[in-house]
C-alpha cells in the first residue's frame, strides 16, 4: 500500500504545480483560489486511494486534513458572503 501512498503524494503535488504555472501563466495569482483548487485535488486522490474494508493509517491523517481544509474552505465562503453583503 506504500506504492499508493506515494503515488497519491505525487498526484497531488502534480496538481498542486499545474494549478500554479497556470495562475501564473494567467497572470491571477489568488491564495484563496489556489487553495479551493488543491483542497479539490486532495479531495479527488483521498477518493481514489481510498480502500472500501481497510483503513490505513495515512488516510485517518488524510481524513484530517481534509476536515482542516474544508473547516478552512467555510471559512473562505463566509468572508466572500461577507464582502458581498457589505457593499
């Protein structure tokens, strides 16, 4: 199960550069946005390397950290709501 741990790492930081070199290339360089995105990435590898009868111990941490990103995500969605509603 090493192998997918791995793997999983270097999906995710494949993701992680090619979100960047695209905000760049784009020229919008935006921390929020760039978060959502790889919060998206980590979202979609935890699905796939995901195993349905055992539970390593990578994915309790990966679970973690995706509550972290989500908990962090609400976060970003209240303070838009906020600008919004304030003008």
């Amino acid at each position: 199960m090493t192998r997918a741990k791995y793997a999983a790492a270097g999906a995710l930081a494949a993701w992680a550069a090619v979100v960047g070199a695209f905000m760049l290339l784009n020229r919008t360089l935006d921390l929020q946005v760039y978060f959502v995105l790889a919060l998206i990435g980590l979202l979609v590898v935890a699905v796939l390397i995901d195993t349905p009868f055992a539970q390593p111990t990578y994915m309790r941490r990966m679970k973690y950290l995706i509550a972290a990103g989500v908990a962090v995500f609400g976060y970003i969605v209240v303070m838009k709501i906020m600008e919004i509603v304030a003008t």
